[in-house]
C-alpha cells in the first residue's frame, strides 16, 4: 500500500528549484512568486535544497526559511514536496530529515555522503540509509550524483536498500542507462526510481523510472511534462522527437553553464533566477548570448 502511495505521489516531473539571491542574501519573496508560476504546471512538485539550490551554501535558518517558504506557497496547489536533508554523518542528516518533516515537506532526499570517498562502500552506505530511514517520520529517497559526490552507488546496495519500508526510491543523476536499468530490475517492485536529468528522461521512462527531477523544467516545465507524458503513453516517435530537442537546453542549464546558466535562463523565460552564492561565479556576457541563442526557440 506504501508503495502504490509512494508511485503515486513521485510519479511526475519536479524541477529541483533555484535558491534566488540578492546582494548574498536570500529573495524569499522572489522564491515564492516563482513557485506560484510554477503551480499553473503539470508540475508534480518540487526538489527543495538539492544541488541547484546550492544547499552546501546555505545556514541550518536559510534552509529552514526556504523549506517553509515553499510549503506555504506550494501546498495549496497540492504540489508535493522533497526536501533536501544532505549532511555527511547519519547523526546530521537525521536532524534535517526531522526538521524537514515538521515543517510539512513529504519527502526526504539525501545525498551519498562523499567526504571520505574510500570508505562508502557498500555496508557503510546500507549503514547510512538505514540509520536516516529508521529515524525520519517521512519516507527517505537516496540521491545518487557522482558528478558532484564522485560516488557511484552499486546495484546490490540499491537493492538492500529498497527493502526498507521507509526508503521510497531515488534520484538518479548518473545518466548510465545500463547502471539505472539495473537500479530498476534488482530493487523492489515499490522501489521508485527517477530519473536525474532531462536527457535521459524518455530512455528512463522506457526502463522503468517513475518519474523525473529535471533541472530544466524551471526553465522550460511545459515541455518537460509533455515528454513525460508521452513517454508513459508510449507515444515513442513524438516523445524521441521532443527528447532530442531537448539535448541542447538542458545541457546549457547543467553541465555547460550550471547553477548561473539555469538561473539566466530562467530569467529569460519570465522567472526570477538572481545571482548565484559564493565561491559559484556569474555566467559571463558571451555564455548569456549563447543560451539566449539556445532558448530562442522556446
């Protein structure tokens, strides 16, 4: 029954959403003005406090004023919530899991812990989840990103994993479609997978993920839930079709331009992106012509 609920409420698109600052300091207003555009999508929810909300940059006050800043603005238009909870010790991460819970998110999303690479092996990653799942009163997603975390999670540790009542699924940024349809095929059948990226969002579907945490559907959420749902219809020629036209934007908003590339490029389209936190610097003049270039067609 669990399960079914957890398909349910992670089956769908959800922007992993900017945090907008100005002067260094954090726009609540401006966060909440986007999420309120944001909720006249099919959007199913969204990701709090994950990579492009800069959470490493931000205070334990910050980000529990942006969690409760998006609960307010989000929860009326029934959008679910995932909160980013990452910290390196379970002890940490347990902490937010809990804060994240009281103040109304529904999920919680932990990155691999990373800062002593060697020693996440397998046990010490099931040692962590488990420990984070057994304490959180909201069901736990592992958030796998070894571009960033320089981790690679193993099959055989996802499907340990997936046998916990209270870890609902995971993020999977790592774009290896073999690697994700293993993910897919020795997890449990409630397991959610999700797919991390937009450019691999139809070829996800196609395997088995549930749904998708796209950095581009800030930019573009129209488009990235129309693939979606061509993509669970089956209609596999207009769902290639718009897959591929979404190749080049979404590498603008990612690894060509990151965090400063996203937030321009949803200025462009009528949000409000703001500056980026230090040491992150802004995009310069010729990577803003480009992506104007890139997101003219849209």
């Amino acid at each position: 029954m669990g399960g079914d609920k957890n398909r349910e409420r992670l089956g769908g698109v959800f922007p992993p959403i900017p945090t907008p600052f100005v002067n260094d300091e954090v726009a609540y207003d401006k966060l909440a003005e986007n999420i309120g555009r944001w909720n006249g999508t099919l959007i199913k929810g969204y990701v709090v406090l994950g990579s492009n909300g800069e959470f490493p940059y931000l205070t334990a006050d910050e980000k529990t004023r942006i969690i409760e800043t998006v609960v307010e603005a989000a929860k009326p238009a029934g959008k679910v919530i995932i909160a980013g909870v990452s910290s390196e010790s379970a002890r940490g991460t347990i902490v937010q899991a809990k804060q994240a819970a009281k103040l109304g998110a529904d999920f919680a999303m932990a990155l691999t812990p990373n800062y002593y690479k060697s020693k996440m092996t397998h046990d010490a990653l099931v040692a962590y989840y488990t420990a984070v799942a057994d304490a959180s009163p909201i069901p736990v997603l592992v958030y796998s990103m070894p571009a960033y975390a320089g981790i690679t999670i193993q099959p055989q540790t996802i499907a340990k994993l997936s046998e916990h009542p209270n870890i609902a699924g995971m993020k999977d940024s790592g774009g290896v479609l073999p690697l994700t349809g293993a993910y897919i095929e020795k997890s449990a059948p409630d397991f959610c997978v999700i797919a991390g990226s937009a450019s691999f969002l139809y070829p996800g579907i196609a395997v088995g993920c549930k749904g998708g945490i796209l950095a581009l559907a800030n930019v573009l959420p129209e488009e990235c839930c129309r693939l979606y749902d061509l993509a669970m219809k089956g209609k596999r020629e207009e769902a290639q079709e718009l897959q591929l036209k979404l190749l080049e934007p979404n590498k603008a908003v990612t690894a060509g331009y990151g965090i400063a590339g996203l937030k321009y490029a949803m200025e462009l389209k009528g949000y409000f992106g703001g500056d980026v936190r230090l040491p992150l610097l802004p995009v310069e003049e010729d990577a803003k012509r480009d992506i104007e270039k890139i997101f003219k067609g849209f």
